[in-house]
C-alpha cells in the first residue's frame, strides 16, 4: 500500500515539473516551452488528449501568482544555503547577485510551474478522462 502511494505521487510530481495536463497527465499545458518568450506564459484553451476546459473562470491562473511567490523563496533560500555552506556569504553582495541572477534565469520555469500546481489544485487525475464522456 505505501508502495502504490509512493508511485503515484512521483507520478504526479513528474507530471508536473513536464508540465503536463493535471487530468490526463499526456497534454500540455502551455502553448510552448517555458523559455519560447513569443508565447510567455501563454495556457491552451483546453487539453490536446482528454479536452479538459484549463480556465475555469475568468482569470483563473491569477491564483499562481502565489506559487510562483512560495517557488521563488524556496529556491532563494536554497541557494542561499548552499553559498553559506561554500563560505561565498562573508560579502552581503555576492549571494544577492547570485540569488537574483538565478531567479532571473529560472523566471520563465518557476511561472509555468505555478501554473501547472495552481491548476492541480483544482483538477484531478482521471486515468481513463473519456470512460464518462457521452458519444455522439
């Protein structure tokens, strides 16, 4: 039982550092790669596998802004351990140069990751999404 469990939340974690559709685990997300700055975090309508709606309301993916926020201060707290742990801290400017230039280069990710969390609050994993879809 712990086994399965283990699984499948590295199943998901997986899903979710590709970006993928939180229901089906097979689409995108995004319309593009994160760094593919024509289309900056630009969402798809719907999914290209399983048709799931991604905006649910109307500035649906504001509420990422948050994650991206929690994303940030994490990796920031983690350099920041690992420059202390270097012994590159004595000078308060050098790990704020790092810091910086590391959540610059990481931008785009960080903000397509927050939306792929964001939305897997809300939706949830279907193994077979089209086993209660009427055909037409």
């Amino acid at each position: 039982m712990v086994i399965f469990v283990k699984i499948k939340a590295i199943k998901k974690l997986i899903s979710i550092l590709f970006l993928k559709c939180p229901r089906c685990r097979k689409g995108k997300l995004l319309k593009s790669h994160p760094y593919q700055l024509k289309y900056f975090n630009k969402v798809n309508n719907s999914c290209s596998y399983c048709s799931l709606q991604f905006k649910i309301e109307p500035s649906f993916f504001y509420g990422s802004m948050y994650i991206s926020y929690g994303l940030g201060v994490g990796i920031s707290l983690i350099v920041f351990v690992l420059l202390y742990i270097m012994g590159i801290t004595k000078n308060a400017l050098t790990p704020f140069f790092t810091i910086t230039g590391i959540l610059i280069l990481l931008m785009p990710y960080i903000n397509a990751l927050s939306k792929v969390i964001w939305a897997n609050f809300f939706f949830s994993y279907n193994s077979d999404p089209f086993k209660n879809q009427t055909k037409n």
